[in-house]
C-alpha cells in the first residue's frame, strides 16, 4: 500500500478551512455575549476579524483570485488602527473606573 | 440695416425710462432739482423718438409684415413650458409706445414745474421713469408673462406715486386700497395664465390667439372672463373701480399719466391683444359690453355730483373706459383704441389744466369755491375748454370723432340697449364736464366768499403749536412729528372733499389764484391742440381711416361694426351729438352763472335723494368697506383663530405629538449594554443569513 491513497484521502480542501474559520468566528462571537470583561470582549472581536481574514485567503486559494489576499492587507491594516484606538479607550476606561466590565458601562443609554 | 431689424431693436424703448429709473433711485436726490427732471422728461423724450423709429420702420414694410418679435433671453426654460423674455413691436404695440413715451414724455415736462420744491423731487421721477418703463414692458410683451411683469410693474408703481405724499394718511389709505383692488384684478389673470398652460402649454400671444379658435368654448370663456376680470381692476370698471377716486390722492400729474392717460388703458390693450378669445366666445364678449356700457353710464351720474374737480375727472376717467371697454365687447376695437389715444390727449389736458388750477389756488380742490378763473389763468382756462369740448364730443374735435364712433358701433352691432345706455352716457358726460368747466373757470368768484378761518395757519406761527399738539398726540404711534416744511406739504390737511362734506375755505389768505409756470403749460398747450385736431388720425371718410388700416394687420379677419354708409354713419353721429348738447344745455343752464352760495349746489338741491344716492357713488364703496369690515373681519378671525389655530396648528402638532411618543417608547430599546446590542446584531445576522440560505440561495 503506498502512501498516494492516503495522501489523497487526507487532501485539505477549501472546506476544512472554512469550518476552522466557521469555527474561530463562533468562538470570538460567543466570547463577545458571554465575557463582561472589555478586554477579552475586545480579544473575542479581534478573533472573529481573523476567522474573516482565514476565510478571505482560502477563497482566494480556491478560486485562484488574489483580490481576496489583497483585501485581507487591507484588513490588518484597518484592524492595527482599531486595535490602537481601542486599547487607548480602555485604558482610559481603566483609568477612570478601576476596571471593565462592560455591564457597568452604560452611560450612554437613552 | 433693414427695417425687421430695425424694428428688432424695439427692447431699446422700455431700456431707457428704466435706466432713467435706476440712475435717480440710486442718485436722485444728489442730482436734485430739477436736473433730475431733466434726465428722466429727457429720456422719454429719447424713447418717443425711438418709437418714432419703430414706426417709421413698421411702415416701410408691406402691412402684413409688420409684426416683428425679438427673443432677449429665455425667461423659464421650464421642460415643457418654455418663456422668452421677448417683445414684440407690432402696430398695436408701436400705437401705445407712442402714447406712453409722447403723453408721457409732456406729463413729465408738466412735472418738473409742478413738483417744484419738493423734497421728493428725484424719487418723484425715479418713479415715474420706472412706471414709464413698466407700461413699455406691458405693450410690448411677446406673451402673457411678460405683459403680466409690467402689469404688476405699474400697480406697484401706481401704489408707489399714490401714497408719494405718504405722510398724509388719506393718501397712504389711497395707495393700499388701489394695490388691494388691483389683486383682485391680477388673480384673474394669473388664473388665466394657468389655464392657458394647462390648455396650449405656451403663453405666446401668437400660439394661443392661433389655437383659440379651435379650442373648447368653456376653456376659452373661462380664459376670456378671467383676463376681463384683470381688466375691470386696472381699467376701473365694475364691480372693481372705487380704487380710481382715491388714486387721486397723489401728486395730479401722476393722476394725468396713470389714472388717466396710460396705465388705466393697459386694460384696454389686454383685451385687443387677447381679441381671439373674446371673438370666440360671444358670452364673453356680451359680458364684456355690458359691464363696460354700464360702467359709463354710472360713473357719469356720479361724476355729476363731485364738488371735487380731481373725483370728478376721476369719475370722468372711469366712464371713458366703460366706453372703450363696451367697444371692446361689441368688437369695434379700432374704435376702441382710437377712444384710448384721444382720451389720452383730452383727460391728460384736463388732469394738468386741474392740477394747474390746484397749484395756482394752493391746493384747493372744491369746485364750489373757485369761479371765474379764466381772468386767473387764461392759458390754462383756454386748454381746458378745448379739452372740454373734445371730451363732451363737439365737432371737430378729437372726441366728436371718436367717441361717436364708438355709440355708432354700438348700434351696428345691433344690440340697441347697449346703444341707449351709451348715449344717456353721453349726456351724463355733456352735464358732468359742463358743470366742472363752468364751475372752475366761468360764473361768479367765490373765492372769497367764506370766512378765512384763523384756525388755519399760514405756514409759521401757529403752525408750531398744532406741531407739538400733534407730537404729542402721535408720539406714542411711534410716527415721528414731520413739520410741513420738513415734508413740503401739510400732512394734517387733505385737499380731497368727498361728496357730502361743506365747502372749505381756500387757504389763498387773500391772494388771487395764479397761473401756473410756462413748464406746466406748454404740455397743456400741446395737449390741447392734439385734443382740437386728434380726429384727423381716423376720419370716417374712405382712405382717410388711417387708424384703422394701420391696425388692420392686428384684428385680421374680424368683422368690426361700422356704419354701412356715410348718410347712415351721419346720421347717427348726428343724434349722439344732440344728446350730448342736451347735456352740455341742461350744465349750461344750471351753472352758467356760478352758484349762488358756495353750499348751495342747484343740481343737487333738485334732485335730493338721487342725488346722495349718485354723490356717494351709490354708496357701493361704503358697501365693499361695510361688507369686509364686519362679515369680512370675522371670516378672518374665524380663519385665524379656528381653521388656522386648531385645524392646521392641530394638525402639526398633533403628527410632532405622535413622533415624540414613538420615540418615548423606543428609546427603551437602547438602554447602554453593549452585550445586548451584540446580541442583537447576532440574532438579526444569523436571521439574515437564514432567509438567505432558504428562499434566495436556491
């Protein structure tokens, strides 16, 4: 038995990335309703942002189009930026109340 | 340059009385007296000289060619409405450029010398350069629009030289009531002009006069009776004419140029311009002589009974439209036309011989307290009766041929009740200007007849007391106390004298009446000889109708009533000329030797209460100021302070009401938890995608 069969059993499609994708963008999203704590709610987000990155270049594999690589450039641009701003808003957010949950934070109800 | 490009060059006329217009609002008062009468009698001089052009450029073209129009720009390129800023110079344009410049080129002349010392000298003439400009507008417009632009430019300028004495407060009244009437007038014919769009989707006078004809006939009465409605407002007829008498509360050359001579006539020139509509509808047209011959014959029995000589020739005024209007209805729109330059000629000699007499007598204006003042003013005294005679329709002056033409129509048209009315108008016409000419300048004097009450002050002295009285009293209306020598005239005294009031003393202070300066009388002088030989422009002799085949182009292919031969034409003219020497004997009779005292008028003394009912002109201006006083103030309140407060008021406040509930309610929604708009994105997204994956994914 040589390994050619196995190997083609056990080829990586499109799909296995897309479910680890599917999989990653469930976890971040849960994490974001479940956690109170802003900054693993903020981790949770930057997860999900990841899971679209992933999906992004395995379309992008698949199809053989590289405007999907592109465009993810174009999101870790974007994200490094949130990332700055965000983290700045909860530090300062640190500074004022001595800790973050998002629960507490609702100044800005209607 | 041929004559159609001449002719092309027709925008110059209205150009130059505006520029007039422009450079004395901006600097008539550093240009002063009289340099600025100058300019503006200097630029209508200039603009009749261009109208002269015109005219000789029209004639040297065949007669079917002489309709030329000129786009200046495109007003409103709306999609399918479509409005050029165009003129058109045709005959009956060129005819009224040459009574506006001319009349009133001689109007301003006069005004120079009777608006000496006024300290609105320049804005005086920047108005009447910009009215002067707004009549050419009005003539010369290529379509409804344009037409209704200088429409509206002469009410405004009507309202503005009413009021020009505006500290007075019968003449700021004067002005308000002529603006209100005449938007009456004008919502006719702006409804008109939507029709119009609705019905032709042009307002071309080409186009639509075209198009009338074939149109339905509820349309075309519909359009008719709308533009007459704008006619009986400018022109003063019936049911909207009380404005004219108290237009005459402005400076006389104003009441000559615009309620007498030009803009009063702009009616006239409406309906000929409009002609296809009224000739389609016979309905309109019935209305139309109807209205017109009634409105002469009331205006003249009311015009017998006015002590004041200016309500009287307003009254006058008023009557001649209803002639040119009843010529209108019955179709005879040369005769018409031909009544509008004569009576230009004739009402603006008697308007300027009136304001001759009104400034030589020191603003008096009461008939009963003048006589004999042909020995005061024989220049004057000499144009008035020329006048006089043209107006009452004695051969051979201008209105023996003109009016006359116009009663002779009216029976060829047939309708012989319009007939009867037009000549017992006639009479009123031969007792009402008898009366005013024999009153005024022959009989006895009677200006001294009353007492000269001290009350009344020269100018100094007492003057200051009544002053700071009246400071006083005005003081807390917040109306600054202008003296007289501030204003140029008293603001307390109002020379008007309505029907019923007593004679008042003149304010001579024992000084004779004077005749006026050379500036004021040439233009009578001038007006007078056009009033002695007018009737020269249209003989009724074969060849030499010159009017009417000048206008001939313009009313093509109508059927104009005009006596089928000489004798029969003769004859006519005969028996309306005896029914205004009936009137002219019946005056003559009565005033020939003044009146006895000042208070006592004969006419009057025998016929009582006809007389009240005719001197207070039927008390229907009493009638329309009872009517919106009462019924009228309380459908406003009504409006105000139901329809308005509850319905409309109700209405917004009650949508805002419901708005700022919703609100109320939604704003529970977002309470500030982030974790719950989280959740609320993830359920709406997966939501979405599931839709997605069951009803478009397939």
């Amino acid at each position: 038995m040589s390994i050619a069969p196995l190997a083609a059993s056990l080829e990586i499609t499109p799909s296995y990335y897309l479910v680890l994708a599917a999989a990653l963008f469930s976890i971040g999203a849960v994490g974001v309703l479940v956690r109170r704590n802003v900054l693993v709610m903020f981790m949770s987000v930057e997860l999900m942002l990841n899971a679209v990155n992933l999906t992004f270049v395995a379309f992008a594999k698949a199809l053989n189009d590289t405007a999907g690589q592109v465009l993810v450039f174009f999101t870790l641009v974007v994200a490094a930026a949130e990332v700055a701003v965000g983290l700045a808003i909860i530090v300062a957010i640190f500074r004022r109340r001595r800790g973050a949950t998002a629960d507490d934070l609702t100044v800005l109800k209607g | 340059m041929n004559a159609h490009d001449l002719l092309q060059t027709v925008g110059i006329v209205p150009l130059l009385p505006l520029l007039g217009a422009v450079l004395l609002l901006f600097f008539g008062r550093r240009i002063g007296e009289p340099i600025a009468g100058w300019i503006a009698t200097g630029l209508m001089g200039l603009a009749f000289l261009w109208g002269l052009v015109m005219l000789g450029a029209a004639l040297s073209l065949p007669p079917e060619a002489r309709s030329v129009s000129s786009v200046v720009f495109t007003w409103l390129p709306a999609d399918v409405l479509k409005v050029d800023m165009a003129f058109l110079a045709d005959p009956l344009s060129i005819t009224w450029i040459l009574l506006v410049t001319g009349v009133g080129m001689l109007i301003h002349l006069y005004a120079i010398g009777y608006m000496h010392g006024d300290p609105g000298f320049g804005r005086f003439f920047a108005y009447f350069n910009l009215f002067a400009a707004s009549m050419l507008v009005l003539v010369l417009g290529n379509n409804y629009l344009v037409t209704f632009l200088g429409w509206e430019g002469v009410g405004l300028c009507s309202y503005l030289l009413i009021s020009f004495w505006n500290q007075r407060e019968s003449a700021a009244v004067g002005g308000k009531k002529a603006f209100i009437y005449n938007r009456v007038g004008d919502f006719g014919f702006m409804l008109a002009m939507f029709l119009l769009i609705a019905e032709f989707g042009t307002l071309d006078y080409g186009i639509t006069g075209a198009a009338a004809g074939s149109a339905s006939s509820g349309v075309v009465t519909a359009v008719a009776l709308l533009l007459f409605l704008a006619v009986t407002g400018k022109s003063a007829q019936i049911p909207l004419f009380p404005w004219l008498t108290d237009a005459m509360e402005g400076p006389t050359p104003v009441s000559a140029l615009i309620h007498a001579a030009t803009m009063v006539t702009a009616g006239i020139f409406l309906v000929a311009r409009a002609h296809p509509f009224f000739e389609a509808s016979p309905d309109a047209a019935t209305v139309v002589a109807w209205i017109g011959a009634i409105t002469a014959l009331l205006a003249g029995t009311i015009a017998c009974f006015q002590p004041d000589i200016k309500r009287a020739l307003a009254y006058s005024t008023i009557s001649q439209l209803g002639y040119m209007v009843l010529a209108l209805g019955i179709g005879a729109y040369t005769a018409a036309i031909f009544l509008v330059l004569m009576h230009a000629f004739f009402k603006g000699c008697l308007f300027l011989g009136a304001g001759s007499v009104i400034h030589g007598n020191d603003e008096n204006q009461d008939m009963r307290v003048m006589g004999r003042f042909r020995a005061f003013l024989p220049v004057t005294a000499m144009g008035m009766v020329i006048a006089w005679l043209a107006i009452t329709g004695v051969p051979p002056f201008a209105g023996f041929w003109s009016k006359d033409l116009v009663i002779e129509s009216t029976f060829e048209a047939g309708d012989y009740g319009l007939w009867v009315i037009a000549t017992l108008a006639a009479v009123m016409t031969g007792i009402y200007m008898t009366r005013l000419i024999f009153l005024t300048f022959y009989g006895n004097a009677r200006f001294n007849d009353l007492p000269q009450p001290d009350a009344i002050p020269a100018v100094s002295g007492g003057s200051d007391d009544d002053a700071q009285g009246a400071g006083v009293a005005v003081a807390d209306a917040d109306v600054p106390p202008y003296t007289e020598a501030e204003l140029g005239y008293d603001p307390d005294y109002s020379p008007t004298v309505q029907y019923p009031e007593s004679p008042r003393a003149p304010r001579l202070h024992g000084h004779d009446p004077h005749e006026s300066p050379t500036v004021m009388l040439v233009p009578i002088v001038v007006l007078a000889f056009l009033s002695a030989i007018g009737g020269l422009l249209n003989l009724p002799i074969h060849g030499l109708e010159f009017l009417g085949e000048w206008l001939e182009p313009v009313f093509e292919g109508v059927q104009q009533p005009a006596p089928s031969s000489f004798e029969e034409g003769l004859a006519l003219t005969g028996v309306a000329f005896f029914f205004a020497a009936i009137g002219i004997t019946i005056a003559y009779l009565i005033y020939h030797r003044g009146l006895r005292a000042p208070d006592r008028d004969p006419l009057k003394d025998k016929l009582g209460h006809g007389a009240n009912l005719a001197g207070n002109a039927y008390y229907y201006d009493a009638g329309v100021s009872a009517f919106v006083d009462k019924p009228g103030r309380a459908g406003a309140r009504f409006l105000d302070e139901t329809v308005d407060t509850k319905v409309i008021d109700g209405s917004v406040n009650g949508v805002a009401g419901l708005v700022r509930r919703a609100g109320d309610g939604l704003r529970a929604l977002q309470d500030g938890h982030v974790r719950r708009y989280a959740i609320g994105i993830v359920l709406g997204t997966t939501a979405l995608l599931m839709y997605l994956l069951a009803y478009v994914g397939r």
